[in-house]
C-alpha cells in the first residue's frame, strides 16, 4: 500500500478502554474515540466522539508522543523526554451516584489527588533519591501501562512503578493481601538487579516479564514471568487461588522452563501469555498459555472452569508466530504474523463468530478460538470491554467490531458489529478533499467539505445534548433506584416499541416487576421528596399568613 499522507497519517500503535479507543501516528499525534464520560478522550469534555479526534498535549519544542495505553475509563501517555501524561477518571468525585450512595474516594491513578481531568495532566514522578529536582541522568520512563484502575510504568533501568488501586506491597507475610489507593507513583523493590521488559494489569492483579540479567538484549529468551495481585480465580496461575500480595514467578516461565515468554495481557479476572518454545531450531513455535477465570470460555480451553495453572489454548494452528495478544473482560484476541485473527469468550455483541450464518441472535460463548479474518501485514490487536480493534496494512487500516454503543467502533455508528468494520481512519478533517468531495468534481469539493463541516458541527451539538440527558437520567434513576440506567433494560417498553410514553401504564408494570427492596426505595425516595414538598408548602403558607398579617396592621394604622 502507498504510503498516502505519510508517517503522519500511520498508526504505530492502539489501546482501548471499557469503551473508549486511543491510536498514536508516528508522528506523535494521539486521537481518541468512543464514550467520553470522566474525560477519559482527553479533548476536553464527556461528550461521547463517534469519530477519531485529535488530543492536544501541552508539550516542549520538539517532544512527541511515544506510548499510549488505556484503563477502564482513564488514559495514560508517554512522551520521548520520559514525561508521563494522565487524563480521564480519578475519583468519584463526579460519578453518577454521589449524591446518594458512595462515598468520594481518590483511586489516584491520575498520579495526584485532584479530581477526574478532562485533559491530558504531567503525571509527577518521584526522582530515585527521594529529591524533588528533576536530574537529566536519572532515568527516564520508557513504557507505560493502564490497568482497570491503577497505572504503571518502567524506567530505561527497569524499575516498575506502580500507582492508583494497585495490590500493596508487603514486608511481612503475617497482615496478607491488601489494596492500597495511591496517587504517587510507588517503586516495585521486588526486582532490584532485574530489569523489568514488560508489565500488563487486570482488575487486581499484576503481570511482568522480567529479565534475569540488569540488561535485557532486545530478542533474548532470557524473560521470566512474574505475578501477584488478588488470586480469587486463580488469574495469578501459581496452582491456587491464594491471593499474593508481592511477585511470585509462575514455573511454567520460569529459567529452567522450555517456554520463553514474550507477551503478556489481562483480562479481569484471566491472563494470557504468548512464549515461544525454546529449541535450537531457527523456526519458533509460538503457543498461546491462559490461566484464572473461565466461566465464559475466555481461556480458550474447551471449557467453561478456571485454571489455576497455565494450559495452552485448543485450536489455534501450529507453527504460526503469535504476534500480539489482548484480553477484554471476558474475551481474548490473539493475531498471527500472517494476519489471521482469532477470537474466544463471551460472544454476545463481540463478533467471535465467523461464519456468514451467525446473527446477532446466535447466543453462546466461544470456548475455543474462532477465525475472525485474515488481514494485510498486521501490527496489533486490543480488547475493550466488549469491543475488539485490529491494526493492520502496515498501520494505515484499523477494523473494529463487536459493541458499538457510544461511538466505541469509530465508524460513526452505534450499532454493534460482529464482523470486523473499517474505522474511520484518516481522520474525516485530516483526509484531504478525496476524502470527502469526488475527485472529478474539484468545483463542489468546497461546497461538500462545508456541508460536512456543518454536518460535523450539527453532530457534536447532538451529542452535548444527549450527553447531558443521559447524565440527567442516571442521576435521577441512580437517586430512586440505587443502581446505574442501562438503556437495554430500563428504557420503558412503550417508549422503545410506539415512541408513545403512556406513565400510567408504565408507573403500573414497574409496580408489578419491582422486588420488595426496590419498593422500599421507592416508598424512601418518594417519602422523602412529599415530605420537601410539604415543608415548602408550609413555609409559603407561613410567609402568606405573615404578609396578610403585616397588610391587615398597615391598614388599622392608617385608619
């Protein structure tokens, strides 16, 4: 494929959120996509972007963007200076259900104490002396990593540094498991003479890939894998589910192993790793290894039980390299060198199902890998929660499928997509009059580029509006009922059917499906608002009866 725009318009590399998706261009440029609530796009609102939009960062002369990774609803960057840059959640501050049920807490995985940030923040990392002055020969950070709540990275000596709600460390065996909500970023000791390559997180647990040497050589198979964290389902792959609250390394990539890890991914509650086979031979077999939670086949084992030790995936062919994994809450994403895509776990709104024949109304979870497609000169796969993007053609093409509420897919759609879909890449202003306007008609390119201007400009006004509402609406159901809106099972029948909202009818149906615990919330809510109501109307009656009073002495007086 020709190279059309250039390094700037190439995607070098992509990450997705619980519902959001970020790429990097080699040029440095960041773009973001999907559900904007808590900032988590970084451009500056929680208006949802159906298409990529351009994240401005308050950069140096001559400092780019390097990496990129994504949490569950917060954004991590890193820059060629080694400055780390944060946006999107960091508290409850503004979460839906403050003002009746949770109380405000600091996760901190923005690296501060400050509030949700709707913008990309420096990130103030500790110097290795404990000083506050930066030193040009300290090192810098070279990779960074967002988990579901927490954020990591490693330095160029490979240290790792941890913060947010990460697992904490433990000096003593006797006080257990625990985790720790920071906001500066906290040193892993563990690993001191060690250089940690690669780290990956899921809910509460952590993956690394360390070398046993204090210099890794790029290629050598010298990593061992080490995890720790919560070990509820057996996600930590060390034979039981004891939880652990400092690096255990998992025998089956240990030094004297066969198996020589290279990549590494986590799902919430399951990992996975790619690790060639050691041998003498110049061809490498690649075999993909997951372990923990498996109830929606997520482990790509046949099966639907958790693995407390690390079991190799049925079904993907031999003697093909692995080049990238993924894990989404329950699913996982693995693509191979020459572009095949497979794709296990839970299938609803994912698109695992290959076959022209699947329909939205199959059900079912993928216990073993299923192809998805076949793609030009692959670069990367990730997972969102329940949404799969794929990078390929060398980095100018990305496809998406599965959910696609909120924008998540990047094609202007909200459908859910169970094939994969091209997003819309370049971005629409970026992409040059061909783009939007036919070449043979260069006079009406102008008048169509300004349509679509206004086009743009009509949809984000629409999407502030239906932002607004929706915040509007979890609040006040949050506030009666206790628990979030989810469109798909608390938008009333007759409005999803007709269009027509009869509340009689619905206020009866919701009567008669309701529990008593949410009957008690109701007679709560309503008690306590007849009860404002009443208040008010007493406190008008007062001052009525005060105002006739003074007006009734007024007129004796005058006569």
């Amino acid at each position: 494929m020709a190279e059309t725009g250039g390094v700037r318009r190439k995607v070098i590399a992509i990450a997705a959120g619980e519902a959001h998706t970020l790429a990097l261009t080699g040029d440095g440029d960041v773009y973001s996509w999907g559900r904007g609530t808590f900032g988590r796009l970084g451009n500056g609102s929680e208006v949802d972007q159906y298409f990529p939009v351009k994240i401005e960062f308050n950069l140096r002369d001559k400092v780019k963007i390097v990496g990129i990774s994504a949490g569950a609803y917060h954004s991590l960057a890193l820059a060629d200076d080694g400055s780390v840059w944060s946006w999107g959640y960091n508290s409850f501050g503004s979460f839906w259900c403050e003002c009746c049920f949770f109380d405000s807490r600091i996760d901190g995985q923005l690296g501060d104490d400050g509030e949700n940030s709707f913008i990309p923040r420096l990130v103030k990392l500790p110097m290795p002396d404990g000083s506050e002055t930066k030193d040009e020969m300290a090192p810098k950070i070279s990779s960074v990593k967002a988990g579901s709540m927490m954020s990591l990275a490693i330095n160029d000596h490979g240290s790792l540094w941890t913060w947010g709600n990460c697992p904490e460390q433990e000096t003593s065996s006797e006080r257990g498991f625990s985790l720790a909500q920071t906001s500066t970023p906290i040193s892993i000791w563990n690993f001191h003479g060690q250089t940690v390559v690669k780290v990956a997180c899921g809910t509460e647990h952590i993956v690394a890939l360390v070398s046993t040497e204090e210099k890794h050589e790029a290629g050598a198979l010298d990593l061992v894998c080490y995890t720790w964290g919560n070990n509820n389902h057996g996600q930590l792959g060390l034979g039981d589910t004891e939880m652990r609250p400092n690096p255990r390394i998992v025998e089956k990539f240990n030094t004297g192993s066969p198996w020589a890890p290279y990549e590494i991914a986590c799902g919430a509650f399951h990992t996975c790793v790619l690790a060639y086979r050691k041998t003498e031979s110049v061809a490498l077999e690649s075999v993909c290894w997951t372990f923990g939670r498996g109830d929606n086949g997520q482990l790509g084992q046949g099966t639907t039980r958790k693995s407390l030790y690390p079991e190799m995936v049925q079904g993907l062919p031999e003697n093909s390299l692995l080049l990238s994994v993924d894990c989404g809450l329950f699913h996982t994403s693995v693509v191979s060198s020459s572009g095949d895509i497979w794709s296990w776990g839970m299938e609803n709104g994912l698109g695992l199902c290959p076959e022209a024949t699947f329909t939205e109304s199959d059900g079912g979870d993928a216990l073993t890998p299923r192809l998805i497609g076949k793609f030009p000169e692959p670069v990367q796969v990730t997972c969102g929660a329940a949404h799969t993007v794929l990078l390929a053609d060398g980095g100018h093409k990305l496809w998406a499928w599965g959910r696609g509420r909120n924008g998540v897919l990047g094609n202007g759609q909200e459908n859910d997509f169970f094939t994969p879909k091209v997003v819309s890449w370049p971005p629409l202003d970026e992409a040059g009059p061909e783009a939007v306007a036919s070449v043979e008609n260069p006079e009406g390119s102008t008048e169509n580029e300004e349509k679509l201007s206004g086009v743009m400009r009509e949809m984000d006004v629409l999407r502030s509006k239906l932002s607004v509402m929706e915040r509007y609406a979890s609040i006040l159901h949050g506030s009666v009922f206790g628990k979030p809106f989810e469109e798909d099972r608390d938008i009333p029948v007759s409005l999803r059917e007709s269009g027509m909202f009869d509340i009689a009818k619905e206020w009866e149906r919701m009567l008669e499906s309701s529990d008593r615990g949410k009957l008690v919330r109701l007679q709560m809510f309503y008690r306590n608002m007849l009860a404002g109501v009443e208040d008010k109307m007493m406190k008008q009656r007062i001052k009525e009866m005060i105002k006739e009073c003074l007006e009734s002495s007024s007129a004796s007086t005058t006569r």
